[in-house]
C-alpha cells in the first residue's frame, strides 16, 4: 500500500539512511587491531564518561596540570618499570630472601669455625660441609627466586596492562554500536513520520538502542574494574589515570618450534634447578657417611634413596616443564589463527551491514533486519577484540612457561 508523504520528508529519511550507512562503515577501521593500531593516537583511560579528551590536542607540551587531569603517559615498558619498584609481593619476596641471606650468612659462620683437622665424627662433618653446602644451596636458590618473582612481575604487568587496554577498546566499540543503533533509530522515526514505516519499527530501534547503552554501561563499569586491577598491580593509587600508548598488541606468530621452546624452558626453570641442587646435596651426604661410618648403614641406605629420590624429582620436574610448555605453545597458534578467522567474519558482517542499510534505502529491508545485522557487526567486532586479547595473554602464558 502506498501512503502519501512529502518530497521534502522524504529527503530526510534519506539522509539519515546515508548518515547509518556512514557510520557502519566507519566502524570498520575503528576495531581493526592489526598493523594499523600501531599508529593510532594514546588511549585516555578515565572514569567513565570522556568530558576532558576533547581539549588532549590543543597544547603541544605536556604540564603537570595537564598530565593530572588526562593522566600520565603509560607504555607497557613504563608498566613493567614501575611494577618492578612499586609491586607490593615483589617487594615482600625480596626482604624475605634477604632476611633468608642474612640468617644463613650467620649459620656459616659458626660452622666455618670448625677446623677441618678436627673434624672426627660423621655429625661434624654433616655440621661443617653439609650444612655449609646447603647454606650456598640456599643462597643461590633464594637469587633465582627473586628472579623468577621479578619475572613473573613482568608478565604479570603485561597482563594487567593488556587487559586495560582492551577495557578502553571495548568501550568504544561500544559507543560505536550505540551510534549506529541511535541512527536506524532516526531512520525508523523519520520513516514512520511520513507513513512508510510502522510504528513497529521505531519500538524496534528503540529496543536496539536502549541494549546498546546497557552494553555500554556494562563496558564502562569493565574499564574501570581493569585500571583500578593496574594500579593495584603497579602498586599505585588505585584512583590513578593513565594515557595508554596502545601499540603494544601483538598479532604476529612466534618464531620459534616445539623442541626449540623445550629445551629453553628446561633450560631456564627454577623447578628444574632446584631439584638439581636438592640432588648435588643428597650425593655430598652420601660422600661424608661414605668416608666417616660406611655406605652400607641404615644411615647409608637412606642417603642413597635420597639421591634416587632427588633423581626421580629431577625427571618429574623436566615432563611437568615439557607438558606446561607444550600446552601453552599450542594454545598460543590457536590464539593466533582465532584471530585470522574472526577478523574475516567481521569484515563480512561489516559488509553485510553496509549492503542491509542500502537495501533498506531501497524499501527492500526492514528494520528489524538493519538492527539485527548491526548486532551482528557488533559481535563480531567484539570477537575480534577478544581474540586479539586472548592471543596477548597467551604470549604471556608462554613467556612464563618459558622460564623467561
């Protein structure tokens, strides 16, 4: 059925239909993540609304003034520095292993006063040499342990780090769904204004319109849960603002094998080290009551099955390494092909949008069918999100498995 309208209504409706068709396509060079974002603009990570970003550009040198209001420039470099100072657990281990130096430095002391001439008995040779092996045991042990805390640190940031950053782009693809829905909502009522669309239309853009900006609460409330989670971990003020230098998403593939990550992280892990030395400490008892009573005692016999316990550690420790490092590398190429599959389908939905708004321009779609395939633009760009962030994550899963 035909309903009159005006020429001059008409070329409303239009406009707007161009104005939607505008913005989906816009979208798409709005989420890509690939070679492009490493020249986008730094990321303001702020409460909730935006009400300050609009004045970044308009001065060329940074003032404290204006570095409190917008917050201080933070590249994943500056996030791992400054978890190395400030990190709170880090900082605990690091008085634990020096208090564990310092009481260990006072136990050598008094065995080392022992001469060894005097040493006649198997108890004061265990007092002398055991003890003191043990004690350089521990003090290497406790240097490869803030180590490995200072490592675990640096991940550690990577992650918080990552998991802001895409809080920020969440967020805007947020408020992109919403533009999108806001304008099929100005469609559907100019539409209807003059009698080409049913009122079932603008109820349906408005239901559209009223899901985007639950999503986009949802987000926000989600960005500020990830910086106050950053602070925390940086060991700052959990109210602190940060201006996010984004270039850091990795999408490439690594660069090395199966066997080649094995063999560094048997080569790099403290669990591996340590049941290493837990073994040279079994094979030197086993010397002293050699040399002051005779292997073939009960004391003997159960120093010998210390060292082929310590030997049985040592080869559960390298599969528990292998199967953790295996496991993470292939998670890691399954990261990195979700992501290949998951930007093609959202350059089809990005499409499929495009292609929706021009049929119904034509009268040949509904709007139903526009707010429907916005949806799908919209999950699909999230997908595409996720799986760039679940690909970082998982470099960082590897780097720990790696004993880096």
């Amino acid at each position: 059925m035909n309903f009159p309208y005006s020429k001059k209504k008409w070329m409303s409706i239009s406009l707007a239909a161009v104005l939607t068709t505008a913005l989906g396509a816009g979208s798409l060079t709005a989420s890509a993540n690939t070679g492009s974002d490493q020249t986008k603009a730094p990321t303001t990570v702020q409460a909730s609304n935006d009400k300050a970003t609009a004045q970044t550009g308009t001065e060329s040198q940074s003032t404290p003034e204006a570095e409190a209001a917008t917050g201080a420039e933070l590249t994943l470099e500056k996030a791992i520095e400054q978890a190395l100072k400030t990190n709170a657990v880090l900082n605990e281990t690091r008085l634990d292993a020096k208090n564990a130096d310092l009481n260990q430095t006072l136990t050598y002391v008094s065995n080392s006063d022992l001469p060894s001439d005097a040493i006649e008995s198997l108890e004061a040779a265990q007092q002398k040499y055991y003890n003191n092996a043990k004690g350089v045991q521990t003090k290497k042990l406790n240097a490869l342990y803030v180590k490995s805390a200072e490592s675990k640190t640096k991940l550690g940031a990577q992650d918080v780090y990552y998991k802001l950053i895409f809080a920020q782009d969440d967020l805007n693809l947020k408020k992109q769904s919403l533009a999108r829905s806001e304008a099929q909502l100005k469609v559907a009522k100019a539409a209807f204004d003059v009698g080409t669309n049913a009122k079932t239309d603008v109820l349906e853009a408005e239901m559209g319109v009223a899901a985007a900006k639950a999503e986009l609460k949802t987000a926000e409330n989600n960005l500020e849960i990830a910086r106050m989670n950053l602070n925390d971990f940086l060991g700052v003020d959990l109210t602190k603002e940060w201006k996010l230098i984004s270039s850091n998403k990795q999408t490439a593939p690594i660069n090395m094998t199966l066997k080649e990550a094995e063999e560094k992280a048997l080569s790099n892990r403290n669990e591996i080290t340590q049941a290493q030395e837990e073994l040279k400490l079994a094979e030197l008892n086993v010397k002293l009551i050699t040399d002051f009573t005779a292997a073939s005692t009960l004391q003997g016999q159960m120093a010998r099955n210390s060292v082929e316990k310590a030997n049985l550690e040592i080869e559960k420790q390298k599969r528990a390494v292998t199967k953790d490092v295996t496991e993470a590398y292939l998670n890691l190429n399954a990261a990195r092909e979700a992501i290949e599959f998951s930007k093609s389908a959202k350059d089809s939905a990005a499409e499929s949008y495009r292609l929706k708004n021009l049929r119904f321009e034509n009268g040949l779609a509904t709007t139903l069918d526009v707010i429907q395939s916005e949806e799908a633009l919209s999950k699909s760009e999230n997908q595409y999100q996720k799986a760039v962030l679940t690909y970082n994550l998982a470099v960082v899963a590897f780097e720990t498995a790696l004993g880096n």
